[in-house]
C-alpha cells in the first residue's frame, strides 16, 4: 500500500552555512503503489474525457510529415532546459543555423546555439532509440538520462542516495517532496518498466500514469523532469498513438503547472490498492493528464491548419512569380523546386549545398530552384562571410508565434501574456 515513512534526517554541516541549512529533524518520504497490475476504475467523466483525447489524437488533421518537421523546433525549449542555457536563450533562426553547422560549413553560428541544436538532437534520438527498443529497460532510462545531461557525469546512474524537491539545498525537513529512500527506487523501476511494456491500459492512461509514477520515483538526482517528458512520448509513439513527437503535452503542462502539480500531490495518495481514495486519486491526475492532452492536440491541430494556409499562399505565391515571368505550366512535383518547397517546414534554412545533397539533384537545378522561391517571395537570401543561405521566414515566424502561444495560459498571447521566456514577437 502507498505510504508516507517518517525518517530523522541528522545534519554533519557545523559551520559555514545559516542555521536554517544546518537543522537536523523528522522529514516524511513517499512510497507508491506498484503500476504493474494495479486495479484502474475512472468515473465517468475522466474515463469520457481520456477517451475523447485519444479520438482527437487519432483524429489529427494535416499533414503528418510537416507536423513532424515543425514540431521539432518546439524541442527548442526542452533544449533550452537541458543546456542550462543562461540569459538570452537562441533565436530558432539561430538554432536553425547551427543545426545546418552540422553538415557544413556556416560561420559565426554562437555557441550557445550549437549547444541547443545539439540537444534538440539528442532528445531526438534518445526517443527513437525507446520507441523502437522491442522492450524497455531500466537501462533504456539510464541512456536517455545520460543523453540529456551530457556534461553532468555525476548526476548519471539511479541514485544511492535521498533527493528532495523544494526547500533547502541541505536537508528534505522543509521539502515540498520527498521521493521514496534509495534502497525502494530499483524495486519501484523494475516495475515500472514492466508496466510499460504491457499493453493493459489504454495508451493515454499507461503515458499518463508511467509519468506520474516516474516523477514521484524520482529515481536521478537531477534531470527527472526532462525524462519523465520524454516518457510521455514515447509511451504514445510506442503504442501507435502517435507516429512522431508531434503532440506538445510537456509544454503544455509547463504552462498549466498549478494543475500540473496539484494532479501529481493527488496522485500520490495513502489509500489502500482498490479503496475510494485509491480510484480518486488516479482519477485526479488523469484527469489533468488527458485534459493537457486534448489541449496539446488542440494546439497541434491549429499549427497544422496554420501549415496549410501557408502552403496555399506558398503555391499562390510561386504560382503569380511564375506568371510574371511568362511561364504558364505549373511546378513539377519532381522539380527542385517542388522538393524544397515540400520539405520547407523541416529544413527553414538551407544553402544550394543542402538542396543538393538533401533532394540528390545538381548544383544548377538547385540554384535555379532556390533563385525561383525567392523571385516568390518564399525564401530570403542571407550572407556570413562569404556563405549564402536562404531562410523561410514564415516557417521561423510560424515557430515562435506557436511557442509563444504555448507559453500562455489560456494559450492564446492576446488574452494572457507568455509566463517563461519565450523568442520576441515576430516584427512581420
């Protein structure tokens, strides 16, 4: 059964900190239920409410591949996270650039951008490699971990020793939680892992409870958070709810973070396994999992009608440029033209060198490809020291009016401003 242990915490800090670091007492740590098996009843309107999520994420319009190309820009912010980036956080334009850095030659792309790029890369990958793992294992979670925090070698590994949220750097006596002791988290793990291989839960449930387990576990000593987001994902792309990590569910709960932490203090109950309380709390926290779901469908659905009105006026666009130019046959959709155009969403920033390598055709369909989107208007030209590239703006304005929009409470930056820092309004 859940449980709250009480434990004495004694300080071995003498001198040098302030009293109030230094105190010695009784502190309250949380043991939770096992997932594997255990007993699920929703009511009504949270069974209702986790079936419409998983409709409308089924249900998605637009197109997959552009979603997909976009939605990898909103790692920006996980990105961001990861890096402990200090002060002015990268533009996507900047971001952009560096991940073109990757594959060639780009000057004066600042540090700090390639850093987030890199760990846009990582979490990427980090994901795949779960997602497509046959089963998981508590060393699955221990790579993913370590992707995350490249540079912090001794937070790597489960931990051996207490961890606490809030309060003191110190001692857990005036944490807001404190996770289970060291000694249950391998025990807790194995079970959880065991629970997400299984399939005895709809897909938004086993995300939704394989979070909130993760977190109250607690089992790093620092980087939870950004795994237990990876998580989310790759529970739904596992199951076949998602095929790519389109939904934008962890800066949705960023955003909702009252709810968010409310959910997670009522998920972790006292209750006997299959009481009262035990059912109302689960129900607590799934039903502010699947409401964060709906609402990242939501929003996902309004960047992909955003997508396809900027690909009719694209075509609009090239269409006109075209006719001003005498020519009265439409693009071919196996032209360089047609190529770039498709792809645009996923690869903003580009040279006649990624048109070629990425698309396979020749330096002079590509430059005449790249020549022709900004005659419409599509592209714009940009030069560094000699290096000239072309940038979508409206694919990079589309970005951070999306992460901006996901930033506000009511989502929605005209009724309710940004709350974390997010990119400058774009001036077009």
């Amino acid at each position: 059964m859940a449980r709250w242990d009480q434990d004495e915490w004694a300080s071995s800090i003498e001198s040098g900190l302030p009293r109030r670091d230094r105190r010695s007492g009784t502190y309250r740590r949380y043991v939770p239920d096992t997932l594997l098996g255990s007993p699920l009843l929703l009511p009504p309107d949270v069974d209702q409410l986790v079936g419409r999520a998983e409709q409308a994420v089924r249900g998605l319009s637009g197109d997959a591949r552009d979603l997909a190309g976009i939605a990898r820009f909103l790692l920006r912010s996980e990105a961001i996270a990861s890096s402990r980036i200090e002060g002015i956080a990268p533009s996507v334009q900047q971001v952009a650039l560096a991940e073109l850095g990757a594959q060639e030659a780009v000057p004066d792309v600042s540090a700090q951008a390639q850093l987030v790029a890199n760990n846009m890369t990582v979490l990427h990958e980090a994901r795949t490699v779960l997602v497509a793992a046959p089963a998981l294992t508590i060393g699955h979670l221990r790579e993913l971990h370590a992707a995350l925090l490249p540079d912090e070698p001794q937070h790597h590994g489960v931990r051996t020793v207490q961890n606490w949220i809030g309060g003191s750097d110190h001692h857990p006596l005036d944490a807001d939680f404190v996770p289970p002791a060291p000694e249950r988290v391998q025990a807790l793990l194995d079970d959880l892992v065991d629970y997400l291989n299984g399939g005895g839960h709809s897909s938004i449930v086993q995300a939704g409870l394989a979070h909130a387990q993760f977190e109250t576990i607690h089992p790093f000593t620092d980087g939870n958070g950004r795994v237990g987001r990876a998580l989310i994902h790759t529970v739904l792309t596992r199951r076949g709810l998602t095929t790519e990590a389109v939904l934008p569910v962890s800066l949705v709960l960023s955003t909702l973070r009252n709810e968010y932490v409310d959910g997670l203090t009522a998920y972790r109950h006292s209750d006997p396994v299959g009481s009262d309380g035990f059912h109302t709390a689960q129900a607590a926290w799934l039903r502010v999992f699947a409401s964060a779901v709906l609402t990242a469908t939501e929003q996902a659905g309004r960047l992909a009608a955003d997508l396809a009105d900027l690909r009719t006026d694209w075509e609009d666009r090239l269409n006109r440029a075209r006719s001003d130019q005498g020519k009265v046959r439409g693009v071919r959709s196996d032209s360089a033209t047609a190529l770039i155009v498709r792809d645009l969403p996923a690869t903003p920033v580009l040279t006649s060198a990624t048109v070629q390598r990425i698309h396979d055709v020749s330096h002079v369909a590509a430059d005449r490809a790249l020549a022709e989107l900004v005659a419409a208007d599509i592209l714009h030209p940009q030069e560094r020291r000699g290096v000239r590239y072309y940038q979508a703006r409206d694919v990079l304005d589309l970005v951070t009016v999306t992460e901006r929009r996901l930033a506000s409470t009511k989502f929605d930056t005209r009724t309710s401003g940004p709350i974390r820092a997010v990119p400058a309004r774009p001036d077009r």
